[in-house]
C-alpha cells in the first residue's frame, strides 16, 4: 500500500468507540492485522496507524541519539500517549479518555487519510480548520512543499 486514501465520518459511543469506515478497513494490508497505534497528532487531532504502518517508525526512533536533548525530548512527546488498539468482534476501536481529551473528541469525528496513517478530528475543529484556510493559502502552502519535484520539507512520519 503507498498510503490511505479518503475521508469518512463516525460517531463516538458513551465509552468512546467508534466503527472503523470499511472504506479504510479495505485499505490496510493483511500484514498490519488488527491492531493499531493510537498516538497524539501534531495539531489536536488522534493519529492512528496500523501496526505495520507504526513499527518502522518505532524502529527508527529507537536509533535516535539518547545523548541529545532534542532526541530525548522529541521521544518523550511523540510516544506521550502511544496506545496499542485492536478492533473488537463488532469492527470498533476504543479511545482512551486521555486522548479523546488531546483531541477534544465528544461524539461527531471525522477521519482522513494522511498518507500511511489516519487523523481522527472533533468534527467540528476539522471543519474550522478549511473554513479558516483560503485557496490561495493553499496555493501558496503546495508551491512551497511541492516545489522542486519533492526536494522540499520532509513532511513525512
């Protein structure tokens, strides 16, 4: 798989599950099985990644310099909160209420393709945050990373 692709809407239960959208059920590889890393987004937002997806990651981060203090301190946030899911017998993940809080999840979310992981959002804080970004925002924002045929920032993790 070379990353998800779409954007769905589910609703949290009283106990904060939500149903996995088939539409991404259909896109993870057999490899990645049931279970998921649950992690802190870099906006307030859930990143959710299928164990196949999470495990390089881990392994790179685990090569990091120990003796740098960026290295430390990036660790420490980034693997802040990192929770291992599986799906239940009904297809549902659970969130832990540290991250619903992270998040400011309540009921209504929406989750979005980021390249070989999912972003869940409060739907309402995802909507805010196109509302507040014009075209020529974007326009701007993909000149600046697409130029130079992917010689630009490294956007990915």
């Amino acid at each position: 798989m070379t990353g998800f692709l779409g954007e769905y809407e589910a609703t949290l239960d009283a106990k904060g599950r939500f149903l996995l959208p088939a539409g991404f059920k259909r896109q993870i590889a057999e490899s990645a099985g049931n279970q998921f890393v649950l992690n802190r987004g870099f906006e307030k937002c859930l990143t959710l990644y299928p164990m196949n997806e999470w495990q390089p990651i881990q392994e790179k981060i685990g090569k990091l310099n120990d003796f740098d203090p960026k290295v430390r301190e990036f660790r420490r946030y980034f693997l802040n909160g990192a929770t291992i899911l599986e799906l239940d017998s009904a297809g549902r993940l659970n969130i832990p209420k540290n991250l619903m809080a992270h998040a400011g999840l309540d009921k209504d979310i929406v989750l979005t393709a980021a390249n070989n992981k999912i972003e869940i959002w409060d739907k309402q804080k995802y909507q805010e945050f196109f509302d507040n970004f014009s075209p020529d925002a974007f326009s701007s924002l993909a000149q600046q990373v697409m130029a130079g045929g992917g010689e630009g920032p490294n956007l990915g993790l």
